[in-house]
C-alpha cells in the first residue's frame, strides 16, 4: 500500500510540473477603490489639508470616499448621540 501511494504522489508530482499551467488574470482596473477620510479635528472636513487629501485620492484614481463622522453615547445602553471632544485616543482609532 505504500509502494502505491509514493508511486501515485511521485506521479502527480511530476504531471504538476510537466504540464503547461495557465496564469489567471484579474480585471483590476474595474475594481471599486476607496479611501476612508476620519477628522483629528472639528474642522478638518472644511481644511486646506483635507481638499488636498481628496484632490489627491482622485488623481490616484479613488471613485469612492467615505467620511467618517466621530459621534459617542455616554453609555452602550443610552440613547443619547453628541460629538466626542477630539482627543489623541480618538484620533489613534
């Protein structure tokens, strides 16, 4: 039983690298690209630095851009939404 299976590994192992194998290609270039764009503070989304980011995400070819609003609760059971104060914490997030 051994014989076999060595004989049957030996033989896959030498079709695998006498037979040609084709490459597969992806059509990348249809692909969705996106970039996430999180504030460090309250008034970055209307900044100098943040309309050169989004100049920059579409010359390297982003179709989406998503902004991500910081907003906190005051507890995982509260119902109350506001904006956090903008702390080094939130911004290492």
């Amino acid at each position: 039983m051994k014989k076999i299976l060595i004989i049957g590994a030996g033989l896959l192992t030498i079709s695998l690298l006498v037979i040609p194998h084709q490459k597969g290609y992806a059509a990348i270039s249809s692909w969705q690209k996106s970039v996430n764009i999180q504030p460090a503070s309250r008034t970055d989304f209307g900044s100098s630095s943040f309309n050169q980011s989004v100049d920059k995400a579409i010359g390297d070819g982003v179709n989406y851009i998503t902004l991500i609003i910081p907003i906190t609760q005051s507890s995982v059971y509260s119902t109350d939404v506001c904006r956090p104060a903008m702390t080094r914490r939130l911004m290492l997030h």
